[in-house]
C-alpha cells in the first residue's frame, strides 16, 4: 500500500504543514551565596532518562565563560555551586513559553590550572579573567534527589500495604524536605496497584519489613519483597514529582489522561520536516522522521526462558495445604501449592513455563520476570523535538505502514535522550533547535483495541 494513499499520510501532512520548527534560546547562570559567575553563552544541553535503571535524569550542559572566571570562582567553590537555567521556547504565531530550574551543578573539569602552571599566564588568573573565553562541561542534577538518595530508610511497618508505604515514606519525606518552592517535591502520581483484593482495595499485610536501604529504593525493594505490579515497578522524580507506574505494562493507553502517539515517517519522503508534532487534548502526537532501530528477541527470550512461570508458595511449604491422602498415600496437588502463570500466549507454539527456582508467595515478583520478554524495544528519532512533553513511563501508541495497511501496537515509554544545540556554528547567535531519541516497549502484536479492562 503507497503512503499516499493511507490515512497516515493525512496525518503527516496536517501536522507537518502547521509552522515551521521550534527554536529555543537557553540561559545559564551560575551562582553561590551572593555571588553570580557570569556564563557566556550555552553552547548544548543533554537530557538522558532511563525510566527502566535509574530514578532521576541525567544532565550535562557546556558553556562558554571566562577562564579567569572558571579558575578563580566556578573551582574553589565547586561544592556549593547552583544554576538558575531557562529555556525558552518559540514557535511561529505563539507567545514564547518559558521554563525554569534551579539545580545543583557540578564542574566535569576540576583541577586549578595554578597547581600544573603549564603556562605562565596560569599565575595571572586575573589577567586571563579579562582575555580568554573557554568551552566548559558541568553535570546538574535537583536539590531534592541530592537528598533523598543520601537518606535511609528501615524499619517495621504493622497493618499496611506496600503501595501505602510507598506514599507515606517517599512521598511524605520527599514533600517534607526543607527547600525552597522551586526545588522542593510537590507530590506523587501513583498508578493503581495490581495487588489488590477481589473488591479492589489494596492489599493489607499484617507486617511490612524494609531492610535498610536508601530511599529512593524503597518502591523496587517492595516490589522485590511483596509485590505491587505484575510488569516490574518504574520509580522516577520528574519536574518535582514522584511517578509510580507498571513498567512494562503495554495496556494502559485507554485508560490514563496523558499518552503520546508516534507515527513512523518513511525517512526518505519528508527529509528536515520542521513541525513534527502537536497536542490533541492532552495527547502528544509526534512524527518520527529520522532513523528508526528495532530490537526484538521476544520469541528467542520465549523459547530460552519461557512465555509463562511456575514458582512454589512458601505458605504451602508448612501445614497440610495442597495434602491429599488417597489410599493410604499422602499426594501433594501441585495447582494448590505452585503459583503458574502463562504471561503471553504463543501462537503457532508450545507454551513454556518453567520453575522459578525459588520459593515465594510474591507472584507479582516472578511474573515480572517474564514482562519483558512480551515485547520489542524500538528506538525512533523525533526532530525539532520539545522534551519538556515527555514524562515518565507515558503510555504508547506506535502507528506504521504495512503492505496491508496502517497498523498500531501498543507499549511504554521507556527511555528519552535530548539534544539541544546551537543552530549556527560558533557563538554569535544563541538560537538553539532540539532533537530526541525516544526508546519504546511495544507489544509484538497488532491491535485494535488497548485496555487492561
């Protein structure tokens, strides 16, 4: 079927014939106590979210500042170093939209040039304060998690739910942190737990244990230890929330406010496309133009590891559950003392659903084992991107061309990259264009409806 004749095509041309692209000009300013260094110009700006291995963003920024400068304020006082940064916005025909941080910064180069004195202008800090402007790389990273990834947590919890814990201990410490507004933890968006009774509550237990560990660890070890969601937990802070979420759960589409469609553009029909996306109500529809990856060993993983599990309840490991006596002979019934699990259906094969190796009555634990292998990662590439759309483990729509027609899988989001760079080489002109890599889990099967339901 040409991509001419296909409904995608329609969709390409409306959102790519609205403006031209997004630009951004970008202000940095470091500071400590009263004291403001002065930054030149930034020249990039890297964003890496790993929602799968990490609970916080990874930033690096270079600019370009006095030598002088550098050496004598941004060095010796490395440790207590903040930035206020602001990225602004443009489109065509709209106001320009401003967004602010105000982060902890770290130098990347952090020795003082008057300890090696490879030149003799080193000696002289102030004259080349006047003269030398260099390209410098720093690391930023929030106050909050500054914090919290130093604090401990450990205890014995009665008469409460791991899903509970998680709100009254990351989040109410969180909240609890004595910083100012701009950088302190507003709250936590919490996905509804698969580990609920038959009317929906969650479920109690009598004790929740936590070994000591730091505390923005605490929702995976939970997830270890008692079980929340049945597709592994995702943790991560963004834009001063905590978000909570079922991390390879590819159904969830239909049922949350937010979500992100992707649409796969050849990459040899619209070359340098400007505008690549728009909001639809609360929808972010964008157009992948550039390189798209795929990696898929969902049926190899299958066969290896199994499309299913089996793992013995250690609750039926004492007493006489599961015990039958027949004839004189006690029989032990197997579907009463092992929990098994067929995650994903194989088509055309055999299902395979091996013993866990271990004892436990956390099934969400074992059954998260195999999430990942019901689905394929594939990696597509948004030009003239607008990262601060993206969020933690938004739900996915992947649209594409088949000989057959337009088809849809459903997924995850699971990791983003941004770019910002200068539009024009050099330093004369700040204007800035962004592209993204944005890694998605989708199922390995076409479908037309999307709901847990």
């Amino acid at each position: 079927m040409n991509l001419e004749k296909s409904s995608l095509y329609n969709e390409i041309i409306a959102i790519g014939t609205k403006g031209g692209r997004s630009v951004y000009r970008i202000k940095a300013e470091i500071f400590f106590d009263t004291t403001v260094c002065s930054v030149f110009r930034v020249r990039s700006l890297n964003r890496f979210d790993d929602f799968m291995n990490r609970y916080s963003e990874e930033l690096n920024i270079e600019v370009a500042m006095s030598e002088g400068v550098y050496n004598q304020q941004i060095i010796p006082n490395a440790m207590r170093l903040k930035m206020h940064l602001v990225i602004n916005k443009y489109e065509p025909g709209q106001e320009p939209v401003s967004t602010r941080y105000t982060l902890r910064v770290f130098p990347k180069t952090g020795y003082d040039p008057q300890l090696t004195q490879q030149r003799a202008a080193d000696i002289n800090q102030a004259a080349i304060a006047a003269t030398s402007l260099q390209f410098y790389q720093f690391q930023l990273f929030t106050s909050a998690i500054e914090q919290l990834s130093a604090t401990p947590c450990a205890g014995i919890f009665p008469t409460t739910s791991p899903a509970a814990l998680i709100r009254v201990l990351l989040g109410g410490v969180s909240e609890g942190l004595e910083l100012p507004l701009e950088e302190k933890p507003l709250g936590m968006e919490m996905y509804p737990v698969d580990a609920v009774t038959p009317d929906g509550k969650e479920i109690i237990k009598n004790h929740v244990v936590v070994k000591p560990i730091q505390l923005c660890d605490l929702p995976g070890f939970l997830q270890h230890e008692y079980g929340l969601y049945k597709t592994a937990i995702g943790s991560y802070y963004h834009k001063q929330y905590w978000h909570i979420w079922p991390l390879y759960n590819t159904k969830r589409f239909e049922l949350v406010r937010k979500n992100l469609i992707v649409v796969n553009v050849p990459k040899d029909k619209f070359p340098n496309m400007e505008h690549t996306y728009e909001m639809r109500g609360s929808s972010l529809c964008v157009l992948a133009t550039g390189d798209t990856a795929v990696h898929d060993t969902s049926n190899l993983a299958q066969y290896q590891e199994g499309n299913g599990v089996r793992a013995t309840r250690s609750s039926a490991m004492s007493g006489d559950e599961g015990m039958e006596v027949k004839q004189g002979q006690v029989v032990l019934q197997r579907g009463a003392t092992n929990s098994e699990f067929i995650t994903n259906t194989r088509q055309g094969a055999v299902n395979f659903a091996p013993m866990a190796g271990e004892i436990t009555d956390n099934s969400y634990r074992i059954v998260s084992k195999t999430a990942v292998n019901n689905g394929s990662t594939i990696q597509v590439t948004w030009q003239n991107a607008d990262p601060e759309l993206i969020f933690p483990g938004m739900p996915v729509k992947y649209l594409y061309m088949k000989s057959t027609g337009v088809e849809q899988r459903y997924g995850t989001l699971v990791m983003a990259e941004a770019h910002y760079r200068l539009a024009q080489d050099g330093l004369a002109d700040e204007v800035m264009l962004c592209d993204m890599a944005l890694t998605l889990f989708i199922d390995t099967a076409d479908e037309t409806a999307n709901s847990s339901l």
